[in-house]
C-alpha cells in the first residue's frame, strides 16, 4: 500500500558489502513528492551507502525498497533503467565522461532516454545557461574547475527533470558562495516539485533551507530528530 | 571543437548523419573513446578475412577441379587391346568396337588414334622411336567409350564381357579408378581448406571477444555513468556493437583486397603449369562472390560476437 505522495520507502532494510558487517541497519523511512531532505551524518556514518541504494547502484541485503509504488528488489534488471531515469544523481566525484564536453555530458541522459538531437540542443543550452557555463559549452572535464564540473554535474542531473534529485556532498567542492548558489538551483528545482535528497557533513547548509526535513545517519543506523521520516512531513519551524 | 565548428559540420555532413554519429548506441561510438577501441583490431580482422578468402578460394577450387574431372570422365571406360602383332591388333580393335557400340547405355566411343597414343607416351619414351630402332614399340590400342550415365560395376562388367567375347587381348577400364586416389586426396585438401575457413572463424569470434572484454574493462566507468543515468544493456551493448564493427568493416575490406591479390598470383602461377586437372580450377563468377561476402560475415560475426559478450558482461553489474 503506497501512502499518498510517498515515492521511497524504505522498510527494516540493511546493506552489507561482501561479508563485511553491515554499513546500514534497521533503516526505515519514507521520502515524500516535493520535500527537500538532508541527509547528515559524520565521515563513515553510510551516507554514500545509503545514496546508492536510493539512485539503484546497490541492493539492499535485506528488507523491502518500494519506489515509485515498485518493488525495487524483486524488479528485474530490464525495469531499472526506466527507474533510474526518474532519479536525478549528482556523484561526490562528479563523474562526468572525461572525453565528452560539457554540451554532450549534460545531453547524456536525453540521449539515453532516446530524446532525437532537436530536441536535446535546446535544453541543454537553457539549462548551461542556467547552471552559468554557457561560454564552456565545448569545455571538456579536465579543463573545468571543479566548481564548473560540480555545476555540470548538476546540469546533467536535472536536464531529465527527474522525481528525485540524489545530491551526494554536492557543496563540498565549492567555496561557501558557489555552494549557497548550488543550494539555491537545488531549492529552484524543489519548487518545482522534484524531490530533493542532499547528502552532506556542512551543518550551516541544513539552516539554510528551512522547510527541509533531516535524516542523520549514526554508525549505519537511522536517526530522525523531527520523526518526519516515519509520519507524513510536518514543515520545520 | 566550437558550436560554429559543430554547426559547419553538421551543414557538411547533413544533419541525419551526425544525428546518427551522436546518438547514444548510435553516435554511441563517442561514448566510447575510439583509441581504445581500434588498435590492432582492425588488422587482426584484415589478417583473419584474407587468410578465410584465401582458403576457402583454394577450396573452392579444388571442388571445381574435382566437379570438372569427375563429370568429365564420370561415364568413361577405356578398353585396351593389349596384342603385340599390329595387324591384329588393329582388327581387333575395330571388331571390340563394333561389339561394345551396340551396347545399351553406351553414348559415345572412340578408337585413339597411333599419333595421339605416341603423343600420350613421348614425354617418358621420347619420339622418333620406330626410325631409331627399326620397329614402333608395341603400344595397346586404346578404344574410349563414353556412357550416358556413370561407369557403375555392372556396366563396366558387360563391357568386358561383350570385349573378351571378341578378344581375350581386351583389358577394360573404368577412368575413374584410376585417378580415385587423386580425386581422394583433392577432397581431403577441400575438407582441409573447409576446417581451416571453420578454424579462422572461430579465431576471428575469439579475437572479438577478448577485445570488447578488454574494452569493456577500459571503459567501465563510462558504462556504469550510462546505466546510472537509465541507460539499458542494449544501448550500452550497440556502442560496443558499432564501434567494432566500423573495425571489422574497414579491417575486412583491406583483407580482401590482400587476399585477391595472392588470389590472382596464385591463379596465374597455376595457369601457367598447363595441368588439366588445374586448369578445371578455375573460379566462377558465383565463387568470386561468395569471397566478397567473407568480409560482409566476417563483420556481421564481430558485431554478434561483440554484443553478445558485452550483454553477457553487463548482465554481471546492478
């Protein structure tokens, strides 16, 4: 039974790499359409573990995932991309294809979503222009500073407005003025409904959304201060 | 490269085609870089395909040559008057061949004559023979019939009888026993040219697979980004699938031209050997075609292979 605007739900789930024990447990919580999360916790608490599990680079080990009203463990491989297209990743390292230019790195998920070149061209110029990198449209990566990379990686996270946007330290790159305009592209996109999840350890960030809901990750477990993660969202005062 | 660049290359190229060099599992093969790809690759495939059209243009014509042969003496028996008096002999010969003529199932016949036999043993004994020693060797008459269906047992067998009736000096023949160990050993050649055509195959499939392995390997991060960002094996698969067949393509074609040229040497080395069975080797027009198409397969059979083994591999990842 999915709970009216619940897109993740995560049940009892636990994560363990190899034999290793577990990075996750007893994690249970529900992200809602249109929220805008934080997800805090020390160096080592699980926060990139847990980000995995919600943009499907992992299974769980154990419990029940439920995404977009699917069952994301029994789902079979040939269902996660379309999955995965409705989630929005910005990686820690950015992970932009080192050969390709700005231009072609942020077109990558249109292309991927089989979206024909007249229809790609456009947006993709908007949204550089919107992320302030019009003038390195033919920038490769390596020639980017990392702010630039940071803003590309963002730009190709978005372009395919997806439901959920998966930000891991997305700041931690920046300096505090470029990483205060990062956050306020993030809180732009949330208001125009994409669900927001922003992993990071900067404290002062989390003040500076106010309608955002905490989740903090100690050891693996799941802490929940506002006790909105367990009950539909109340707005932070 | 600039967008002004880009542009003037889109007006160059016409905007279909780099429409299609873009597309991901379409233009895919800038997803994937192409140094990585291309390498020794393409001429692995070149050595491969001219070493296929080679053997299989050699089995071809040996089966030719066999086909040839076979057809023409299929339905051949020589009968030979083996009687040293020449008069004789010569009676003899004209009697067998009136006898064997009324047989049923006999089409032709023909009785050799004296110039063609000196002719057939002048290469081992020389000419000028009678005038040198006073007397002509006695050579066997030679009596060539030609039946309208093959030389069966039963056949050759009512021939000797109706021969032997007349003569007892009458030896019969069917042609194809005696060169039924060449024709063995031609056919063993043309299974050994079809082995070596299968072997190449399996070759070049292997050749293919380590190296989309290896470029598998090379690009994983590219490949986990795509799957990251919603994209499916199949597109991942038709990069890989593209890429080495542009490889395998251009591989094929300079493979080809290489094995026409030994092909054509070959030919002519032959040609000028003068052997009837040789000779029968010639190539037809089916047969040439049939190497234009080693290329074509040969890159058809890189692409199945590449995305096969890419499927396979991906199948391994979240």
């Amino acid at each position: 039974m999915t709970a009216e605007g619940e897109i993740i739900h995560f049940d009892n789930v636990g994560l363990r790499y190899g034999t290793e024990r577990e990075v996750l447990s007893d994690l249970t919580f529900t992200l809602y359409a249109g929220r805008f999360y934080f997800l805090t916790g020390a160096s080592g608490a699980g926060k990139t573990s847990l980000l995995k599990l919600l943009y499907l680079a992992q299974r769980p080990s154990r419990g029940a995932v439920r995404m977009f009203g699917n069952d994301a463990i029994t789902l079979s491989r040939a269902s996660l991309p379309a999955l995965r297209r409705r989630i929005g990743v910005v990686f820690q390292d950015f992970r932009l294809v080192p050969h390709l230019s700005a231009f072609d790195n942020v077109a990558l998920p249109l292309r991927v979503a089989g979206h024909g070149e007249k229809d790609i061209a456009g947006p993709v110029r908007d949204i550089l222009e919107w992320v302030g990198l019009s003038e390195r449209i033919d920038a490769v990566p390596a020639t980017l500073s990392g702010g630039e990379q940071q803003r590309i990686a963002i730009a190709r996270a978005v372009i395919g407005r997806p439901a959920v946007l998966v930000a891991d330290e997305p700041t931690g790159n920046v300096d505090p003025e470029m990483a205060l305009k990062l956050l306020r592209l993030f809180e732009m996109l949330n208001r125009q409904g994409t669900t927001v999840v922003v992993a990071t350890h900067d404290l002062d960030l989390l003040r500076k959304v106010p309608d955002s809901l905490i989740m903090r990750l100690e050891r693996g477990r799941l802490a929940d201060p506002t006790g909105a993660l367990r009950h539909p969202p109340v707005r932070r005062t | 490269m600039s967008r002004d660049a880009t542009t003037r290359r889109e007006r160059r190229l016409g905007p279909s085609m780099l429409h299609g060099m873009r597309r991901l599992g379409g233009g895919g093969a800038e997803l994937i870089p192409q140094g990585r790809m291309s390498g020794p690759m393409p001429w692995v495939i070149a050595i491969m395909v001219a070493l296929t059209a080679i053997a299989l243009a050699a089995g071809l014509s040996i089966g030719n040559a066999v086909s040839a042969a076979k057809a023409e003496i299929e339905g051949g028996v020589t009968i030979q008057i083996i009687e040293p008096r020449e008069d004789t002999r010569d009676r003899q010969t004209r009697d067998v061949a009136k006898a064997v003529q009324q047989l049923p199932g006999v089409s032709g016949l023909r009785i050799v004559p004296r110039e063609e036999l000196d002719s057939l043993i002048e290469p081992w004994l020389g000419s000028g023979i009678a005038e040198a020693t006073g007397s002509a060797i006695p050579v066997p008459a030679l009596i060539d019939v030609r039946l309208a269906t093959g030389a069966t047992p039963q056949r050759v067998e009512t021939i000797r009888a109706a021969a032997r009736k007349v003569t007892q000096a009458a030896r019969v023949d069917a042609q194809s026993s005696w060169l039924r160990p060449v024709f063995e050993a031609m056919v063993s050649l043309q299974i050994l040219a079809i082995a070596l055509v299968a072997l190449l195959t399996l070759a070049l499939a292997a050749a293919v697979l380590l190296a989309a392995r290896s470029a598998l390997g090379a690009n994983r991060d590219v490949i986990e980004i795509v799957h990251l960002l919603g994209g499916t094996d199949k597109q991942v698969a038709r990069v890989f699938q593209r890429s080495i067949g542009f490889d395998a393509a251009g591989g094929g074609a300079v493979g080809l031209a290489l094995a026409m040229v030994v092909i054509v040497l070959l030919a002519r080395r032959f040609e000028g050997l003068g052997a009837g069975l040789v000779d029968n080797g010639a190539l037809g027009w089916t047969d040439w075609l049939l190497l234009a198409l080693v290329p074509i397969l040969a890159t058809l059979l890189a692409m199945i292979t590449a995305r096969f083994t890419v499927l396979h591999a991906l199948r391994k990842m979240l």
